[in-house]
C-alpha cells in the first residue's frame, strides 16, 4: 500500500501544470546596477585584465620587498641571511621597476597611437580643496 501510494505521488508530480512566463526581459532595467555591462565588449575586458595584473604584480613586488626588509633586519648579522635579504629587495625592485615601466610604455603608446590598452585605469591622486 505505502509503495502504491508512494507512485501515486510520482505519478501527480508529472501530472501538475507548469506555469512559464512566455517573454523573458534579458536586458537590465534604467536603475540596474548591471546598466556598465551592456556596453562590454572584448577590449574592454583585455583592458580590465592588463590593469588588474599590472596592479595585483606591483602589489605581490611590493610585499615580497617589505619581506625581503624584514628578512635583513632579523638577519641578526648572519652573512649568508643578509646577502640573501639584499638579494631578495634587489630582484623586488626590479620587478617593480619593470611593472612600472610597462606602464608607463602603455600610457605612451596611447598617447601616441591614440589607443585605449588602460582605459579603466587611473592614477589615484589627492585633490585639494
């Protein structure tokens, strides 16, 4: 009995009517916060992407040479510690150097060329009132 009832149930489930909504609305309405994702196009996204590697390598180069800082203080005047902590800041310090001359190659051929490869991306700077 349980198991007849238990197909039984089955049975309705399938039987129910499905109520659709017959038009679907894919674009986002005048107040969405979705308005930016309309005008997206590939560009735009290989240009979001160049900014946020540049940004999130000259971070990790940043870390990795307040690391390297603190590697030489807490050396405690161990030759082979210290020699490794300058040798950590040095290839830091490259490596931020090149991240901002990347850069600063980029700004340049957009200004030249008068192509946006950083549209989205501003340097942040203080105004004053």
């Amino acid at each position: 009995m349980k198991q007849n009832l238990s197909d039984l149930v089955k049975y309705a489930a399938f039987a129910a009517p499905a109520f659709a909504q017959d038009t679907i609305k894919l674009a986002p309405g005048s107040n969405s916060n979705f308005n930016n994702l309309t005008s997206l196009t590939f560009g735009g996204i290989i240009s979001g992407a160049i900014s946020l590697v540049m940004l999130v390598v000259a971070v990790v180069f940043f870390f990795i040479l307040i690391y390297g800082g603190l590697r030489w203080v807490m050396s405690e005047g161990d030759q082979k510690a210290v020699e490794a902590a300058r040798s950590q800041i040095t290839n830091a310090l490259i490596g931020l150097a090149i991240v901002f001359a990347a850069f600063a190659i980029m700004r340049l051929i957009e200004t030249v060329f008068g192509i946006q490869l950083l549209s989205g991306f501003t340097v942040p700077t203080f105004q004053g009132q």
